[in-house]
C-alpha cells in the first residue's frame, strides 16, 4: 500500500515538473521574441522571478534592459513599473507619503498614497544614481516584499520582483549600492553587448517591421503556483553540501579557498548565496524536467548567485581582477563529492 501510495506521489510530481519545463519554456520563447540575444540575461531573470528572487543587471544603455521587463509583464500577466533612479529621489517618491485629507464630515486625517513601489514587476533604473538613503527604502520591500510607513505594515502582491539596472562604465555622481543591499539581489547579471547580426535584428524588429505582439501564457496564481512546485523538488544531502563548499570556496581563509582567492579576495559570499544556489537550482532541475537537483544545476548559475557577494582586496583591485573568473576556477577545483 505505502509503495503504491510512493508511486502515485513520484507520478504526480513528475507531471508538475513537466508542466513547469512547458511553461517555463513557452515564457522563456515569448519573452526572446521580443529581447533579440541575451537568452543568458531573459533564463536568469526568469529563474529569479519563478524562485523568489531579485536581479541586478549590469550593463550600457540600450540593451533592452527596460523592454524585457515590459515584456516579462505582458507575458506573465503582471503589473509593471519603472522608476528612474536620480540623486535628489527621495524615499517617499518610491513607497509613498501620507497625505492630509478630510471626508465628508470636515473631519481630517492622514491618508497614505502609495508610491510606485506598490507593484509587482519593478524596474529600478540605474539604482546606483541615487543616495545611500533612498536605496534603503528598497531594502525591506525587497526581503520581505512590504513596506512600513507611519507604523504601518503594507504587504505587497505577490508575485513581487525587481530588477535594478546599473551602467558599469559612467561612474561620476554615482552612490555604489552597498554590500547588504546586493546581497539582496539573488543574481547580478552583466548584459553583454550584441554582435552585428543582433544590432541588425534589433533595427529590424523595432524599426523596419510591426511591433512583436505577445501572448499571455501566465498569471499570477498560476505562477504562485509553480512556486509551489520547487519546494517538492529533492535536494540530496551531497547537493546541499556542494553548494555550501563552493560557498566556503569564497571565503580566503577556508581550506577549499584556491591560491588566487586567498591571494586577491578580502570577504567571500554569505550564507544567503547558498540558498540562492538551491533556489536556482531547483528552477534549473524542473526547466530540464527532473524532480531532483543534480551538481550542474548547483553550477549553471553560480557565477551569477556569487560574483555581487565577493569582495576584492586591495591587490585584486590593483591588478584589476574578475571576480568571475576567480569563481569560474572555484567551480573547476571544488569536488562535486568528498
């Protein structure tokens, strides 16, 4: 009885990871028909919103940073917003202000006006250009997705996610966001530069032809829905434990630290990177249509999880050393098993 009673439950969360891979690669395919390239910058920002997370881009202007979110809300059905980050925003500009008002009676009271922030889709454009004060206001809504005003708890809808936007190159006048608040961003993905073919296409979409029209696939409860789903998917201990020791691999005074990390790194990832490793993970494992997490899925998206969370020394910062490149021979060197 109980072996059947296995059986049934093993077939039932079969077919929820197959629907999982199915529409997460109806969404992954709508979404591409509006983002030209960048399939690496639509899976991650995918994966962070199936999961739970947060996303930091990183790249110049006009990569269509502001277009894949739009088109992430029309695909999925959610409300979206962009606020553009400058330095003399204020926190009230993005969680709202209360506001004096009387009723009907001539009585008056506070009323709270909810800002942009009180959506479920937020593009937060170059985040970096605003001050340390207003980028705190981001802090609580992106942890625990509400906002506390006048000693007043506001939950928002869920799902909630943001992506904020930072240009690597112009510097001057910018505010870097500190080491807490990117350890709220589950990924940091650097949006690289398209190539000839895809500057063609891009002209060609946007310019010479109609504008791409795309389809609803999904919605918000379905999406909560899905969530649902990965915390069925099975981490075996080892899995765990390689996603701790690549983790500890950061880390300079750790016995799985390489030579380059002890020599360049000041501080390796927290421990919040390693359950961002098995958040992604289990997308990873249920997009492939498998209930359990195996070590490559651990290390698909380790660079993006890790690289924000690691710190350089001074002699990393000197001799002008990728982060990504330190954690890229960490996936090489640390044992899948031990």
């Amino acid at each position: 009885m109980s072996q059947d009673i296995t059986t049934e439950t093993s077939d039932m969360l079969q077919h929820e990871a197959d629907r999982f891979k199915d529409d997460y690669a109806a969404a992954q395919a709508e979404v591409g028909k509006m983002i030209v390239g960048q399939q690496r910058v639509v899976e991650a920002t995918l994966t962070a919103l199936f999961s739970g997370g947060n996303v930091l881009l990183e790249g110049v202007p006009g990569l269509g940073k502001t277009e894949l979110v739009k088109a992430m809300s029309r695909v999925l059905d959610l409300e979206f917003r962009r606020i553009q980050f400058t330095p003399d925003l204020m926190p009230a500009d993005i969680i709202g202000t209360s506001m004096m008002s009387s009723d009907e009676a001539g009585q008056y009271r506070f009323e709270f006006r909810p800002g942009p922030i009180f959506t479920q889709l937020l593009l937060a454009d170059e985040i970096n250009r605003a001050s340390p004060k207003t980028q705190s206001a981001l802090l609580e809504t992106m942890q625990e997705a509400s906002v506390t005003t006048g000693g007043t708890v506001h939950h928002l809808e869920q799902p909630f996610f943001v992506m904020a936007t930072q240009n690597p190159i112009e510097q001057e006048g910018t505010y870097p966001l500190p080491e807490a608040q990117l350890d709220r961003f589950m990924f940091k993905v650097e949006v690289p530069f398209p190539n000839r073919s895809e500057i063609n296409e891009v002209v060609s979409r946007t310019i010479l032809k109609r504008p791409v029209e795309l389809q609803k696939l999904l919605d918000s409860a379905q999406i909560m829905e899905l969530r649902g789903v990965l915390d069925k998917v099975v981490v075996a201990d080892p899995m765990r434990d390689y996603a701790v020791r690549l983790i500890l691999s950061t880390h300079p005074d750790t016995e799985f630290a390489s030579e380059d990390i002890k020599r360049f790194i000041r501080w390796g990832a927290s421990p919040r990177a390693a359950q961002g490793l098995i958040r992604a993970a289990r997308v990873r494992a249920l997009s492939q249509g498998r209930v359990h997490v195996a070590f490559e899925d651990i290390r698909y998206f380790a660079i993006e999880v890790l690289q924000h969370r690691v710190l350089l020394n001074y002699d990393g910062q000197a001799e002008n050393i990728l982060i990504a490149e330190l954690i890229a021979d960490s996936l090489q060197q640390v044992a899948e098993e031990i």
